[in-house]
C-alpha cells in the first residue's frame, strides 16, 4: 500500500512539472510570437518599437511605417504639408499669360510677385517668374502653370500652382508637389483650403501601397 502511494504521489508530481513545463513553452512561445508579430497603434508606436520605416517620392505627403502583418501607419510628412507662400514682391516684373475675364487684382499679384528666378542666374541674365493663368473661378481659386522665363515650355506646361484668394489678397499654396504633372491637386491641398471643385472636380489620393500609387477621387 505504502509503494503504490508513493508511486501514486511520484506519478502527479510528475504531471505537475510537465504542466509547468507546458505552460512555461506556451508563455514563451507566445513572447516571441508578440516579439515577431507586433501590434502597433499608431505611425509613432510603429517607428519607435520595431515597425519598418517606408520610403516614398517627394510628390507624397506622408511618412509611412508598416508593422510585421498587414497594417501601414500613415502620418504626413511635415516638410510636405500644404501652407501659404510667404508673399515677396519684386520690381522685376514676371511674364504673366492670362485671358481677358481673368481678375486684374490677380494678375497685378503674379506680376510683382518674386519667383526666386533670379538665384544662381548669372550676372545680367533677363531670367523672370513666369505665370500663366489657366483658369480662374468665381469662388476665389485660380488654377497657373508657373517657373521661370527661361524655362523650356515642356517644363512649363507639367508645373502647376493654385494661388487663393484671401481678405488680404491673392496668395500662392505651397508645396507645389501637392500639384502632379496633370494638374490634378492632392486631396489634402483640397481638403485643408477648401478649394473650390468647380476649379477641380478631383483630386489625387494615395492608395496606401508601397509603390507609391494615387487615384483620383471626386473633390467632395
């Protein structure tokens, strides 16, 4: 009776330390799952425990960072953000190209507004901003091609720029790679300044993937 009580008593000991054992690689194994497979809650969470940092064109306006699964975090970049040109005049007037119902206001804007074309030109060059007026809508948006005089037109014609009208007058949105080479503006240029979509009916969206891919939504 004693041996089989004994017996008895090794056999759930026994059992008792493969349990432990189990729980134990269970434990473990669920650490390095976690460690392999990470779940982040944000784009900061992400670039600070682990996540792999994206890098896209300077035409996208955000940062991205993609965790172990599926998910990518998004957060714009603050250098792409859209903002106000900061206004500078010039007594070296521009080439502005408009039509006959564009706003003189506007026009009298882009001829004495400083392009910078003059920098890194060399000494006595005639180079000048060069604006042409695509279109202009009543709500106060005009849609230019933009650059410098002695720029080739080829150039010239994929360079757009949206100026905006405010209380204080016309003023230029800036980063202009918030514009692509169809003329079509980023959906956060929109969004942030309202701009009118009888000026553009869309606008581009990034679609998220890594190759850097847009499509074009209607401008609510």
């Amino acid at each position: 009776m004693e041996k089989l009580k004994r017996e008895a008593g090794s056999s759930i000991a026994g059992i008792a330390v493969a349990l432990v054992i189990i729980v134990l690689l269970v434990i473990v194994g669920l650490m390095v799952y976690k460690n392999h497979h990470k779940t982040f809650t944000s784009y900061d969470d992400c670039i600070n425990n682990g996540g792999q940092w994206l890098t896209y064109d300077g035409a996208i306006q955000f940062d991205a960072c993609k965790g172990s699964g599926p998910e990518l975090f998004l957060q714009y970049s603050a250098q792409n953000m859209p903002n106000i040109s900061s206004n500078q005049t010039t007594k070296k007037t521009n080439v502005v190209l408009s039509n006959a119902s564009d706003s003189s206001d506007l026009i009298n804007y882009l001829t004495y507004n400083y392009s910078g074309c003059n920098i890194g030109q060399p000494a006595g060059s005639s180079a000048t901003g060069y604006f042409k007026i695509l279109e202009e809508v009543p709500s106060g948006f005009a849609e230019l091609n933009y650059g410098c005089s002695n720029y080739s037109q080829a150039e010239l014609s994929k360079s757009y720029i949206i100026a905006m009208k405010l209380s204080s007058g016309w003023v230029l949105l800036s980063p202009t790679n918030n514009m692509f080479d169809n003329g079509v503006p980023s959906c956060l240029l929109v969004d942030m300044f309202r701009i009118s979509k009888s000026l553009t009916p869309q606008c581009e969206q990034n679609t998220g993937y890594n190759d850097g891919s847009l499509r074009s939504v209607d401008n609510p």
